[in-house]
C-alpha cells in the first residue's frame, strides 16, 4: 500500500507518524501556539525525531470548542504552510473548510485532514483539483457538542457503515486517495473509544489506509486518572496495539517517543 503526497510516494508497509502542531491559543493538549517561527520549530523536531509528515491544524477541535472564520484560521496555518514547504517537508492541513484547504494546497501543502467528514461540500472538488491524499474521519456532531452524551447502539458497526457510505462517494466525486481515521475521541464515549481499537481491523479491512490519533485523549485520563502532559504511556499502548492491528498512521504530540516504541515493536516482530 501507498501514498503519493507530491512527488513523493510513501510506502505505508510499515507505521509511519505523524506529527500534530497546533496553530491554536486553546489546544486540549497545551501544547498550541500562535507563533509562527514556534510552530516551525516544533515542526522541525518532529522531522528529525522520525515524523514522516506534519499535521497543521488552526481550529481546535476539543470539546466545546468554538468555530472560528476561515480568515482567523488562514491567518494561523498559511504561514506556517508555506515555511514547512519551503523546508521541503510533508505537510497535512487539519480543515473542514474548502478555502483554507485550497489556499494551503495552492501554497504546497500535500494532504488534507478532514474531522467532519465532508461537511464542506465545497471540500472534496478541491481535494480531485490538487489530486491529493483525504483524510475521512468520523465524527458524531461537531467539536462544540460532540461530548455532550454521545450515543451509540454498535459504534464499530455504525462507523464501518459510515465509512462504506462515504467512501462510495468520495469515489463518485473523484478523490482517488482515501485515508480512514475512526475518530478516537470524537463525539465517543470512553467504551467506544475502546471497542473501535479493539476491533479496528474491521476498518483495516475495507481496503484503505487507516489513521489512528488516540495521543494524550480524554479516555486515557478517564482510565488511569492521569492529566494531560502524563498520558504517554496510555498513549503508546493505544497506538502501538492499533499498529498491531494494522493501522498505518499514528498521528501523535510525542515523535521522538513513538519513534522509538515502533522500532522496538518492529524488531520484535521481525525475531
């Protein structure tokens, strides 16, 4: 299985990562910044801790949080876009929202991560436009409600028939590189979260390849009682036990950390 992001093609035969800068003041994880020649920064340590590709993101996503304008949001991403491409560096724009999405396209960015699912429908003629890698997750609601009693007779089934559904119309509308992210964290509950890593090679299963961010997320803290900055260990095991299952991104705050759990798993594997 493959990945072309530019000229680039990327073989997704082993797990590759992922790294999240957030180009936010209210990130859940704390780690968001506002400065430009921050987010470089961080972005560069990440590259040279073994991130394959840089997952930039203007709109927090954790729960409860507020929408904000395409322009507030291009302002935070652009610059930040641009830099890492001219640092010739793999970048993923984390957006809903087709402008944002065209104009980090137009300005190099290689990928584009989608938490709605399509809500733009604006989205995806942009993703055929720059023929480009789409990241479909599943998301109950949106950021501002998603947590507010979330429910689900079968959450692995229903994702899977949301999946199917979506995909069919990807296809229809053009986009030829689909990447599936089951949304750990996103409108679940902690029991949901759990079954879809436990089953996630039913997602696997359909074909394409699966991203899994599950890094520093509430279920953790829910589980073991550990705050944010002390969930890397929670972290690891959620993300290395998906790899097992056949996930082929993980997309983490921690590289350096990941980078080196996946090599031992790996070694192991091969022995």
């Amino acid at each position: 299985m493959r990945l072309k992001l530019g000229k680039k093609e990327v073989d997704l035969s082993s797990p590759l990562l992922m790294g999240v800068i957030n180009c936010t003041p209210d990130s859940f994880s704390g780690d968001g910044t506002l400065d430009v020649y921050q987010a470089v920064s961080m972005a560069e340590q990440m590259v040279k801790d073994g991130a394959f590709l840089i997952d930039v993101g203007g709109e927090s996503s954790r729960p409860g949080s507020d929408v904000i304008s395409e322009k507030e949001e291009l302002k935070r991403v652009l610059p930040v876009v641009k830099k890492l491409v001219n640092r010739k560096f793999l970048v993923s724009v984390d957006t809903y929202k087709a402008s944002v999405a065209e104009a980090c396209l137009k300005g190099g960015a290689h990928m584009i991560n989608d938490i709605s699912g399509g809500k733009d429908p604006g989205l995806w003629p942009i993703v055929v436009k720059y023929n480009v890698p789409y990241v479909l997750m599943h998301m109950q609601g949106t950021p501002k409600t998603m947590q507010e009693q979330p429910h689900y007779e079968d959450v692995v089934s229903e994702v899977k028939d949301f999946f199917v559904e979506k995909i069919q119309q990807l296809k229809k509308a053009g986009v030829k590189q689909i990447i599936l992210d089951p949304g750990i964290g996103f409108g679940k509950r902690v029991e949901d979260n759990l079954a879809l890593l436990h089953h996630l090679k039913v997602f696997v299963d359909l074909g394409f390849p699966v991203l899994i961010g599950a890094s520093r997320k509430s279920f953790i803290g829910k589980l073991t009682g550990a705050e944010v900055h002390d969930r890397l260990p929670g972290t690891l095991a959620a993300h290395l036990l998906a790899v097992l299952q056949g996930a082929n991104i993980i997309r983490c705050h921690d590289v350096k950390e990941h980078k080196q759990a996946l090599t031992i798993t790996k070694h192991i594997l091969q022995g």
